[in-house]
C-alpha cells in the first residue's frame, strides 16, 4: 500500500503541475497527447489495477475517502454536477454536436484530477498530516509560475526572442501565457507564507519569485493580465502589513518592506534589459526591411500595456450575443439555444460580414465566440445554465468563508486566485465557466483547505 500511495502520489502532482504549464508551453509529445494526459492516464490505470487486486475493500475505500472530501464543499459540488449534467443534456437540441463536445476534454480531464484530489487528501498517505499534503498540492501548482518564467527568460537569453520578438511568450495567445505566471504566483505566495514565515528565508524566496514573475507578466504584454496583477498586487501587501501589526512584529514588518523595495529593483532591472535587448533588436531587423514591421510587431511593451482601445472588439462580439439571446424564443432562453449556440451565432448571414470585417479577413465556421463566461453559459444553457453558474461561485466562496477564522490567509490568497480566473474568462472564454483549468484549480484548493481544516478541528477535539 505504501508504494501504491507513493506512486499515486507522485502521478496526481505531476498531473496538477502540468496541466497548468501546458497552458503557457507549447508541448505536444505525439499530435494531442501531452503530458497531463499521460501522467492521468498512468494515474488512471493506477486506479484500476488496485481495484482489480484490492477488490471491494480498495473500491468502497476509494469512493467513500472521495464523498468525505467533497461533502465540505457540496454548496459548491452539487450545482457543479447539475450544470455538467444539463450541459449533457443540451447536446440533444444544439446544432454543431463535435464541435459542443470538443469542450469535454478539458471538463473530464479537470474533473478526474478533482476526485483524484479528493481521494488523495482523504486515502492516500494516512500517517502523513493534510496539511503536508495541502502543502504539496499549492507547491505544485505555485512552482508552474517559476518553471514558466524561467523557461521563458532562458528561451529569450538563448534564442533573443520567444514566440513574437517584443513580447515575452512561448505562445501565440500571450494572454494565457501570463495568466499562468499570475495566477499561479498568488499560490505560490500562500504556499511560502504557510511553509516559511517568519523565517528570514521567506524573504528571500518572497523576493525571488516575485521579481521573476511579475516581470514575466509585465514583459509578455498582456493588457489584461497586467491590470489585474496591479489590482491584486496591493491585497496581500496591504493584508501582510496588518498582520505584521498585528502580531507586533517590528523587525518582520522592517524585512517585509525592505523585500518590496528590493522585488521593485529587481522588476526593473529584467524589464528595462529586456526592452533594451529586444529594441535593439528590432532596430537591427527593421533598418534594411521596413517590410518586416508588421510580421515581428513594431509596438513595445509599454505601448501595448496602455493602449485604451484594447476592449473595442470585445463590445461589437458582447452586443452581437446580448442581441442574439434577446431574440430567442421564451423556451431557449430557459434552457439556452444547445451547446454550440455560442459559437453558431456569429455564422449567421447577419454577423459574420460584421465579424470578418472587424478582422479584416475571411474566418471559419465556430471561429468566434462571446469572449465571457456568463454570455457563453447564458446562450448555451439559458438561465438555468447560468443560475447553475453563480450557484458555483457563490457556494465555493461560502466554503471559503466558512474557514475564514483558521485560514483568513488562504481566504484571501485563494479569493485573489479566483478573481484572476474568473477576470480572465469574463474577457476570454470559448465554453464557459467550466472549461476553464484555472477554475477548476481554485475548487480543488477549496476542498484541499475546507477537508484540512475539518482534520484540524477533529484532531482539537481529540486532545
């Protein structure tokens, strides 16, 4: 049993920790399969050659370890089921059935590595404290923002220029590359709070990380992922100068303030390098062949990150859905117009001249989408997808608010998490709430922390 939980262990990380980076790298090993898919799949077999040598015994001890981590967070379980659920059943009247289900290999994959999750905290490792393993799970996820800054930074060093030349990004979608970096850098805030303060090498780690990847954000471009890092930036300074207050903590609030200046200094050394290196360059390519401008992008980062009219696509692609749905029959705007309806309304002889015109080229079929979670939810599924929806968020942040008392730090490092996916699917969102990986990530943390600190208060209740 113990190589087994061993293994498990090891399979269920590696899953979480690539999942993630994959957003933000470009791996593909042999055409679709990637790494997550591999490692789940191993973790699936796993599974099911226990259950074959364990018999009832492991097969009772699965699901019953998985009902007791998921019955913490049912205010946000059961309505997560129902949507999954009335989303199947919206397949039946939707138009485009390949294209409604190409969604699923996020959902089904996300959705094994939460019960996956769910039995590790419970199952797996019985002499080992959840908050060990609590501790493992936001390592995993918090080290993918270092892993994808470095790579990118080494990439640039090495190559002088990732996936575009002015931007830092190993992808196309520069947006996803950050929210990456982003997201998983609040995580890994919480991870090093937990794990190191007050110790003096919290500092360091606190300072490494944060210059690597805030610049990383700041450098790739992204609009919307820097204004939301600025936004958040300020919580957790503002939240750990009261506790440093708070506990009377004069030399720990002097080495606090004193890392800020030194993350400020650092940030802006690599960005101001980085600009230098990548103007240079740009120079240099566009003195002969002024032609090549438009290939390589002529704007710099600080242009980009202040450019006012970046949601000006974002109204013409929102008033074409609001209108879409307006006009639905009473009945579909229950129970939404199915599950491609999202993408087949801007097919229409009516909105796709308007679309290819916005884009200044001819487009495919399912090429275009509404850019929000809500509008996705509320023309696949109506209003009873959407209820679902704001069911979800809301019974997740009950959960968290439950443990407000022993963990008000984890409820404002993960309530941070949550608002960057939630921000970033609001402005960018192809299926939904659900086919969102960053979603999913924040319900697994939930249940990690709402299952440790019930542990918490059982082993209290014993002594």
């Amino acid at each position: 049993m113990k190589k087994f939980d061993t293994l498990y262990e090891q399979l269920l990380l590696l899953s979480l920790f690539f999942v993630i980076v994959e957003i933000a790298l470009h791996m593909p090993m042999i055409t679709f399969i990637t790494p997550y898919k591999i490692t789940l799949g191993l973790l699936g077999l796993l599974i099911v050659g226990k259950m074959i040598v364990g018999g009832k015994s492991f097969i009772h001890h699965f699901f019953s370890s998985i009902g007791k981590a998921l019955k913490p967070i049912r205010l946000a379980i059961i309505p997560t089921f129902l949507y999954l659920a009335f989303d199947v059943i919206s397949l039946f009247y939707t138009k485009d059935i390949p294209f409604a289900l190409t969604k699923y290999v996020t959902i089904l994959s996300m959705l094994a590595i939460l019960l996956c999750t769910a039995y590790y905290l419970v199952g797996v490792h019985g002499d080992v404290p959840v908050r060990k393993k609590v501790q493992r799970i936001l390592l995993t996820i918090g080290v993918t923002a270092i892993a994808t800054a470095v790579y990118a930074y080494v990439y640039h060093t090495i190559f002088h220029q990732t996936f575009y030349a002015r931007r830092l990004s190993m992808i196309e979608d520069y947006n996803q590359f950050s929210i990456v970096v982003i997201f998983s850098y609040f995580i890994l805030l919480l991870f090093l709070r937990r794990e190191y303060r007050p110790k003096k090498i919290y500092y360091f780690w606190l300072v490494l990380c944060s210059a690597l990847s805030i610049s990383a954000v700041t450098l790739s471009g992204s609009r919307r992922s820097y204004l939301m890092m600025l936004a958040c930036l300020f919580i957790p300074v503002i939240y750990e100068c009261i506790s440093y207050f708070q506990e009377k903590n004069k030399r720990g609030f002097v080495r606090f303030l004193a890392s800020i200046v030194l993350i400020v200094g650092i940030y802006s050394g690599i960005t101001f390098m980085y600009n230098k290196t990548t103007t240079e360059r740009y120079e240099a390519l566009t003195e002969e062949n002024e032609d090549i401008i438009n290939i390589i992008g002529a704007k710099p980062v600080e242009e980009i990150l202040t450019d006012e009219e970046a949601l000006g696509k974002r109204e013409v692609i929102w008033g074409l859905a609001i209108d879409a749905y307006k006009n639905l029959p009473t009945l579909n705007k229950i129970i939404g117009g199915g599950g491609s309806y999202a993408s087949d309304l801007y097919d229409t002889p009516h909105t796709k001249p308007i679309i290819e015109k916005m884009y200044w080229k001819e487009l495919p079929d399912q090429y275009m989408n509404p850019h929000n979670f809500i509008l996705v939810d509320l023309l696949t599924g109506g209003i009873v997808k959407t209820v679902l929806t704001l069911a979800t968020i809301l019974g997740a942040l009950i959960c968290l608010l439950r443990n407000r008392k022993e963990q008000h730090a984890e409820l404002v490092y993960i309530f941070i998490a949550a608002a960057i996916a939630l921000g970033n699917i609001f402005v960018s969102s192809k299926y939904g709430l659900f086919n969102d990986k960053f979603v999913w990530t924040v319900l697994i943390l939930v249940m990690a922390f709402s299952v440790e600190r019930l542990c918490t208060a059982t082993l209290d209740n014993k002594k």
